[in-house]
C-alpha cells in the first residue's frame, strides 16, 4: 500500500517561504498524480496543487497562483510545495496525496487515494 510522509512544515513570519515534500514509498511513485491539500481550523479541506506522473500538468488553486510552486522529483519518489511569500491565511495542516488519475484533482472535491499525516504550516503577521 502506498505510504506518505511529509515534512518541512513550521513556523514562519508573514513574506517568508517554506518549502514541503512528501514521500511515497509502498508502490511505483510514477504510477501516481500528486497533490497538495491544507485544512484550516474549522474550515474543509481544500486542494492547494496538483502536478500528474511526469510533471508535465499542473494545477494551483487561485489563492496561491504565482506564489507557490508544486514540483516533483521521480528519483527520489518525493512532491514538493515551495512556498513563497507566504500570508497568515496559509496557515493550516497541509497533507499529502496520491492518486493514479490526475484529473481527478481538477474535477473532484473529495479526492480518494492515499494520505500523508499532515505537517502544520503557520504564518505569523
């Protein structure tokens, strides 16, 4: 089974950047689209990004359009979120995701697939 793991979360002041990766292990990593997701306190999951296997395709939520940037490495099985010029209402619990269809993550509120634990990004002002 597929297995996420993230990383690079924390505490950063508004303007500053953070970059995120997540791990897939379990399964042919370029078997999967990724995405990125983020929860807010007392709001619903919402997707931030997406990219499908080859990195070809990719998506941005428009709040986040011209700031972040998905990519991925296929070598070493990983998804990155760098992100710039961050604002406090970026902060949330972001996740990671896989899913074999990518545009599952255009079309889709609720996205199946596969879920990383989550690693808390906060912005100060």
């Amino acid at each position: 089974q597929v297995q996420l793991v993230e990383s690079g979360g924390g505490l950063v002041q508004a303007g500053g950047s953070l970059r995120l990766s997540c791990v897939l292990s379990g399964r042919t990593f370029t078997n999967y689209a990724m995405g990125w997701f983020r929860q807010a306190p007392g709001k619903e999951r919402e997707i931030v990004a997406a990219i499908n296997w080859l990195g070809g395709s990719t998506y941005y939520t428009d709040s986040v359009k011209g700031r972040f940037t998905i990519s991925r490495d296929n070598t070493k099985n990983t998804v990155y979120l760098q992100m710039n010029s961050l604002k406090p209402e970026d902060t949330a619990v972001y996740y990671c995701n896989a899913h074999e269809d990518y545009v599952e993550y255009l079309t889709t509120t609720q996205i199946g697939g596969s879920w990383g634990q989550g690693t808390q990004v906060t912005v100060s002002s």
